[in-house]
C-alpha cells in the first residue's frame, strides 16, 4: 500500500520538477526484455497472432481489431466491441509505441507487453476466451503454427507455450514505434520541419505546464523502470463543467485494481504520440474532437482556461506528433486444411 | 421469369454435356468490365476501401472482417458476425477468385464485383449503414480519401461517388486471385506437382461426376457472361439423413430474390478453389469438415455414396486447389486528424 501511494506522490512532486522541458526524439528502437530478446522469427509469428481472429471465442475479434495498425492503432471508438457486442468502459489504447511505456493499459495494471497480451484474450467481454488454455488448444489445433513458434523459440523443449505466446506478441508490438514525426525530425536539427504554428504551439505547451506529465520522448512522463507506473489524478480539479459533461470522475482508475485511496481516479500518463489519429480521447473515450481534449486537459489538470489561440497552437503542434509508420506485409495466417477451429 | 427458369434447364442440361472433364489452369490475371478498367490507383484505394471497418455503422466491421484476405477469403465460421452481433443465415463466400465468377452471393443475385460491393454496407444485419450516402459521407469525412479517389478516377467531375468507391473496391478484388496451385501447375505439365493420391483423386473427382458443376479453370461451372448465373439445385436428391442433419433445405436459395418456383432451393455453384481454407462448408456453413463435405456433395447431388477411400482421395485433391497467395502491403488507412468519424 505504501508503495502504491509513493508511486503517486512521485507522479506529483514531477508536476514540480519537470517545467523546464527537454525535448527529446523518438528512439528508432524499443528495449527488449533480458527474457524475451528481439528476433525476426518472434515478430513474425506475433504479427500472426495479433492479426488472427481465431482466439477469440467466436472467431472474429483479433488484437488488430481493436488496435488497428492500419489506423493508429486504436479503434476510433468511444470504447471498443467485444465479445456479443459487449462494450467496455475505457476506449483503446494505441498500440504504436506502447513498447516505450513503463506500464500497460490505462490503470496500468500490466507491466509489461508480454503481461498485457494475455489480458484481453480471456476478458469476457473483449475476445471472451474461456482461459488461455482453451486459446493456447485453438493455436496448437492450427497445423501452421507448430513451425512458427519452433523458429521463434528454438531452443524451447515446449515452444507453443501461453508466455511464448505473449512473448511474439510482444516482440511484434516492439516494431510498433513511428520515428521522424515533424517534431522528432525539429529536435532532431531540421528546423524546417515544423511550421510556426506547431513552434508556438510547442512552447505554448512547455509554457502552459503540459511538460508537467507529458514529458519524455514518448510524451507519456519520465523514463520510469518497467512496471514502475507513472500516474496522475484524472481529473485533478473534479469540479469542472467538463467532469459534469463527461463524466470522467466516474471512472475511479486504478484504484478498481488496488482498491489503495490514494489510486482513486489514477491513471497512467498516456502517450501524445500520434494523438492526432485516435480520437475520442481521454480513458472513457467522451470527447471527440482534439481541440476540446486540449482545453480539458488544461482545465482539469493545471485549472486553466486556454484561449483559443493557445487551444489552436497546442493543436497544431500534438498534429507535428504524427510520425512515420513502418510498411508491413500482411500476414499470411496459417491455415486449417479442410477445418476450422471455430465452434 | 421465363429467363430465370431457362437458366436452371441450362445448368441441368450441363450436368449430362460436362462429363468429359477439360482440366484447366487458373488464368494469372481476372477479366475487367470495360466500365471499369484496372489500374493501381483503383486498387490502393480499394484495398483502403476493403480494409477500413469505419463504413459499417459502428466503426467495426470492414468487408476484409468477413471476407479476410489474410486467410481464405472468408471467416471460418458457418455465418458471419454483423452490426450488433447478429448473424447471417448464409456462409461467408470466399473473396478469392470470385472475380472469376459470373455472378455474386449465393443465390447470384449480383451481376458484378462491383455491384456486390455495396451490398453488405447497408444489409442491417453486416455493416449496418442507413443508406450509402451515409456510407459516402463518412468516406467524405475523411480528408485522405479525396486523393485517392482523384488519383483512381483521374477524369471524374466529382470523383468521390458510391459508384467509383465500389469500381475501386472491385478493382482491388480482382487482384484476388491464386494461380499455381499444385492442380495449376500440374495442369500446365509439371506432373511432379501433384502426389499419387491426389491425381487419383483427380480422376475420382471427374468419374463421380463433381466436374457435371465443378467445371472450368475456376470449378464453378462454365464461363458464363458477366450476369448469368450457374445455378444447381441443392439438395438436387432431397430426401436424405444429411439433409435432416445439416437442414440444407430451410434455405430456398435464389428463390427468396426472385418468387419464381423454378429457383427454389437453386444456388450459384461455389469454387472450389482454395476449398481446403474456407471450413465450414455450404450456404449454411452446418458442414465442419471437408471430408464430410464431399460424402455429402456426393449424395445430395449424385445420389452416390462414396466409400472412404474415394472420400479421401477427393479431399487430397482438392488440397491441390489452394493456390499461391500475392503478397499484400498493409494499407494505412487515410486519417481524420483530431476527430472520429464514428459516433
């Protein structure tokens, strides 16, 4: 418990600390965990995995469903369908560069990808399988993927594990990263990159104390150690007209999984890394458009009132956040001859 | 009416005429109406089109969700998933090859690619969109749309129509298709690409009578012109255990479209390429193996009860008709910066 609530301290003594910005660019590269290396065979057969709908109960929701990496990797919903229509009370969260996150999902109650991974594939009303197990039973029932996961783990005695699994998953996620975005290419010395409007707007969110939480290379908080969440207090200032009209209060964060006081409306610092493409915003996905996002934030968080200037300029520069995303070749899934896994 | 009836006469009459099998390759390329001729900038946008699930009602469900490209064409399930969960009474045909199809659906009751296309968009049980205007709309939501409509209707006064989306999404689907299957290159005279079993099976196939329907380069019938339906009775022999078992005939096929007696229970004859892919079999999806497809195939039309062993060789050749898959690239789909256009 005292761990949990030193966590959110630390979250707000960084609101302090943290106003001279330092800008810093993308890493053209994710870290891997000592346990679960980065290989082409693993990415390979975690793009398959993530892509295919069959480990899901009724066979038609994948990972890419809901965070689709055709878009920006999210779904674009207010919260995403699952399993019978089933929808749940936080919207998606981008996978593209989740892989420099310190902590998965909103209340960050995974630490890693590799944990994350297994989380919504026995959700019940996500993708609705009866335990991984039962997943694990679809996976192996595919002939095609014994050989994937045998080349991507070669030296395992048993490859097709539920954590072998997670692991390809997770490697894929790690090429999920989208460098040279205007802003990395300006940091990066090209001053040309952004125009004067996403300058301003860049100064205008050091200036107005964004840099308080979004701070780092992925604009998501400091470099924190895997699993070492960084949280904040949504909405610090519960009392706005934008609480009433959205409702965000009634969401109590992470303090649903650790019932700790001090986690009540806690919520991991989301990136701003492509914020651009994955609209609605916010936890319960109930604002639609950026430019209200930003005066909320602003007003919930540092209870300020940005003039429509100031909202327009901070647009701009979150839109110089778009980066570069990786080509893929879309997968082969690995076939069923003359069958199928679902009931 | 008289046409509709002269129609089904025709596709009786080949039953008798095709005994004599002619095996032929999968041509490499698909036919293109003359009103719509093929060019890169029409497939890029149809494939963006195809993979986008924000032109179903709810944000997600693309025609690629049923029909996914990155497995059999289809979705392995006996019916699909659609707007709010509901289920179709039909399987998902493949998308494979139906370029090489004289008409589409299973009662045929599409002439073309690109009259299919805008079916499902608006079948309040897929996709679930008003109308297509709605459907445009959002696509008109969507600044990174317009670009690729200019870019695939060069000529156009207003390029973004229902009409040019479904030529572009037609497009895209006739790069569909999947030559040189081990059948192809036999066929072309390479006699090693086919095993022992599976040219038995070739002969079996032939001997049965599966050619009377399974004809031509595509096993779907003869060529026909664009429009005209090959149409078979199923069950042509009603009274059996299957049909009890799979309930085959609750489903009165063409006759639902077009009130005419002579098209009950009459349903375009199916491909058979890439078979293997798209478990469950039938309109209904009831059948879950491909073993039993053929020993049901073979009664419910023939009136022949095949022995295990001819059941086997048939379902090895028919493994032979999974062809080669081209490489896709994944699209990005165009964005909608700071804003959703999903309610």
């Amino acid at each position: 418990m005292y761990f949990k609530r030193t966590l959110l301290v630390s979250s707000l003594m960084a609101v302090s600390l943290s106003v001279a910005a330092q800008w810093e660019a993308l890493p053209e590269a994710a870290p891997s965990p000592a346990d679960n290396p980065m290989s082409e065979a693993k990415v390979v057969l975690g793009q398959a995995l993530f892509m295919d709908p069959r480990f899901s109960k009724d066979g038609n929701i994948s990972c890419n469903s809901c965070h689709n990496v055709m878009s920006g990797g999210d779904d674009n919903r207010p919260n995403s369908i699952g399993f019978h229509d089933q929808r749940g009370g936080r919207s998606a969260p981008t996978v593209w560069n989740a892989a420099f996150q310190s902590v998965q999902f909103w209340d960050g109650r995974a630490a890693t990808l590799e944990e994350q991974a297994k989380g919504p594939v026995t959700n019940p009303i996500e993708m609705g399988m009866e335990n991984l197990d039962a997943a694990m039973a679809r996976v192996k029932a595919i002939p095609g993927y014994a050989p994937l996961f045998t080349a991507a783990f070669p030296d395992a005695k048993d490859a097709m594990t539920e954590d072998n699994a997670a692991k390809a998953v997770a490697a894929y996620e790690r090429t999920l990263i989208t460098p040279n975005s205007p802003y990395d290419k300006y940091v990066k010395g090209d001053k040309s990159a952004m125009n004067a409007q996403q300058i301003k707007g860049m100064n205008t969110f050091a200036e107005v104390g964004c840099t308080a939480c979004h701070s780092g290379a992925n604009f998501s908080g400091p470099k924190m150690e895997t699993g070492q969440p960084f949280l904040m207090k949504f909405p610090t200032f519960p009392d706005t007209e934008y609480d009433k009209k959205y409702q965000f209060s009634a969401d109590l964060g992470r303090y649903e999984v650790t019932k700790n006081e001090a986690d009540k409306h806690a919520f991991r610092v989301p990136t701003l890394r492509n914020i651009a493409l994955t609209a609605p915003y916010f936890h319960n996905g109930a604002v639609g458009h950026l430019d209200e996002a930003v005066k909320v934030m602003a007003k919930t968080q540092l209870g300020k009132d940005l003039s429509a200037e100031q909202a327009a300029d901070l647009v701009a520069f979150l839109n110089a956040l778009t980066g570069e995303f990786p080509e893929q070749t879309m997968p082969r899934l690995p076939a069923t001859p003359g069958f199928t896994v679902i009931q």
